[in-house]
C-alpha cells in the first residue's frame, strides 16, 4: 500500500500572518492607507493583537507583491504616486500588449470572438463601484477588467506572452486603482466598448491605438492633476 504523504498543516503563526498578509493588501487597495504613508509594524501589531513577527512577515510579502516599500532607515511605507515603476510597468505593458492584441486579431477564431463579446458583457454588467465598498472599485469589478483585457489577448495563442501579461496586470494593479480614483470623470466604459469594436472588427490598428491610448490614460493619471487626465 502507498502512502501518499501530506503537506504539514500551517502554523498558528504562519495562518496569523497570512490574514494579516490579506487584511493589510485589501486596505492598501482600498485606499485606508495613503500612497506614501508608513505602515508601521509596531502600530499594526497592537491594532491586529498579533505579535511583531507576524505583522513583518506580513509586510515583507507585500514588498514582494509592489504593495509596499521597505527604505533604509525608514521601515516599510506604501509606495508613492510618483514612483517611477508605475510609468516603468505603463511602459512595458504599452509596448507588449497593443503588439500581442494585433496577433489575437489576426489569429484568434469563432471561439475567440465568442469568448470576448462574453468578457466585454460580463464587464459592462459588473458594478464597478458599491457604497460599502468605498471609493475604490470593487475586487468583483477588478477581476471583470482583468478577464476582458486578457481574453482580447488570448487569441494570439502563445502562451509565453499570456504569461508576461498576467505579470504585468498583477504589477499595475494597485497602480490602476489609484488612477481611476484620480480620473473620476474618465470614460472607461467606452474606451472598453471601442476595444471590443475594433478587434471583433478584426482592425488590428485601430485596436493597438486604442489600447496604447487606454494605457497612457492610466499612467497620466498618477502624474498629472488628480480629477485631470491630459
């Protein structure tokens, strides 16, 4: 008879810092914690009832994630507005997914459409706002937005560019939330509705300018006047 042997069950310690790991991701995304603002451990300690420990550990994954910064002499703060790896991944992701986005139109077939008019409905109906959510858009919402971007994608049928996408995604996504909050009157439901347009129109050009529009908006709003996009 095998024996199939078992991951060892998490620690009392390791589960503690997992949810603080969550409550303190979903606070920054948010918005309870400013951009630039300190997350001090000692503070999140005594407000959680956790030990010292756990709430580094904590933060220590977050800097990982981009969600937080760790600076010399100055403990671990939430990145700032200004930070140049927003405009970094902005860029990035303006030079690989309007060229992928020309591929998925040229290659994707019947399916492929099917599967994005369905992504592009499943995000017009998705409240992208509840007020007891906050100001901040919703997780429900966030992940509607991310399956309508990759699915216009996935029709390249490569899965190695698939795979930068989704890291870039995860990248600007506390970047993304606050640019929306920043460009309250920016019209990203017809800005989606023109992507979908075009590439189930098979008009491979005017989806990458559309796109590398849609991108730009979104770095401009964390450099620019905040209600402001230029």
């Amino acid at each position: 008879m095998t024996v199939t042997p078992h991951s060892p069950a998490p620690s009392g310690k390791q589960m503690l810092s997992e949810q603080v790991h969550a409550h303190l991701r979903d606070a920054i995304m948010r918005g309870e914690h400013a951009p630039g603002a300190a997350l001090k451990p000692q503070d999140l300690a005594k407000e959680k009832g956790v030990s010292l420990a756990v709430v580094r550990e904590a933060l220590v994954r977050l800097v990982g994630e981009g969600l937080a910064d760790r600076l010399p002499n100055r403990g671990f703060t939430v990145p700032s507005y200004s930070d140049r790896r927003w405009q970094e991944i902005a860029e990035a992701r303006r030079t690989v997914e309007p060229a992928v986005l020309r591929m998925s139109v040229e290659r994707g077939d019947v399916d492929w459409e099917a599967r994005v008019r369905a992504a592009h409905h499943r995000l017009v109906r998705t409240p992208a706002y509840l007020p007891e959510k906050g100001e901040y858009y919703t997780d429900a919402w966030a992940e509607a937005h991310r399956a309508f971007h990759r699915t216009l994608l996935e029709g390249c049928g490569n899965p190695v560019l698939l795979e930068t996408f989704d890291r870039l995604w995860t990248a600007s996504e506390l970047a993304r939330r606050w640019s929306a909050h920043r460009a309250p009157g920016r019209d990203g439901a017809q800005e989606h509705r023109r992507l979908e347009e075009a590439a189930l129109a098979r008009d491979a050009d005017t989806a990458a300018a559309v796109l590398v529009q849609h991108l730009t908006l979104t770095a401009a709003a964390l450099t620019g006047d905040p209600g402001r996009v230029v």
